[in-house]
C-alpha cells in the first residue's frame, strides 16, 4: 500500500485587515409589486418549465444510456457525459424553476 503525503500552502489569513471599515448597506422600502406583473412572469414561466421537462426526460434516457456505453466501451462519450454535468450542476433547470 503505497501513502501520498499533501502539502498545503500557508493558507491566507481569515477576518478583516487591519485598518478596515466594517461595510453598511441600507436599503429603502419595498415598493409594491402589480398583480399583473406576477401572473404575467408566471405566464411566461411556463414554455421554459415544459422545455425543461423534456431535458430531464432526456437526462434520464441519456443517463442509461451511458450506463450501458460506459459498461461496453469502459467511458462515458464526451457529448453526454458534458449534458450530464451541466444538468447536474443545475445550470439548465435553475433559472425557470426559481421563478415560479
């Protein structure tokens, strides 16, 4: 059994630097949104949650089928392993799905 030994950088130190000013954020009131408005976002909200449905219909197939290339061959493909990582990573499903 064969040991690999890390050595890490002297890390940064933490906190804030010496002479600095705390910072402070003031915000005004919140203004009132129109109900149109709400429903309208929700409205459009809803092509991008029908598309994203069917990327993950696909991410499911795509995820068998790279089991079975990955059993075959020994690799995942270039193509779907990256669809994998970047629905994974939620890159495709998090902007529709934060707005509704």
């Amino acid at each position: 059994m064969t040991s690999i030994e890390t050595t890490a950088a002297a890390a940064p130190p933490q906190g804030p630097a010496e002479g600095s000013a705390p910072v402070a954020l003031t915000f005004g009131p919140s203004q009132r949104q129109k109900r149109v408005t709400v429903v309208f976002r929700l409205i459009l909200v809803i092509p991008q949650l029908v598309a994203l449905y069917f990327l993950a219909l696909a991410a499911v197939v795509l995820v068998v089928v790279a089991w079975f290339a990955a059993l075959v061959t020994g690799r995942v493909p270039g193509g779907i392993a990256e669809f994998l990582i970047g629905w994974l990573a939620g890159r495709r499903g998090c902007r529709p799905t934060s707005s509704a």
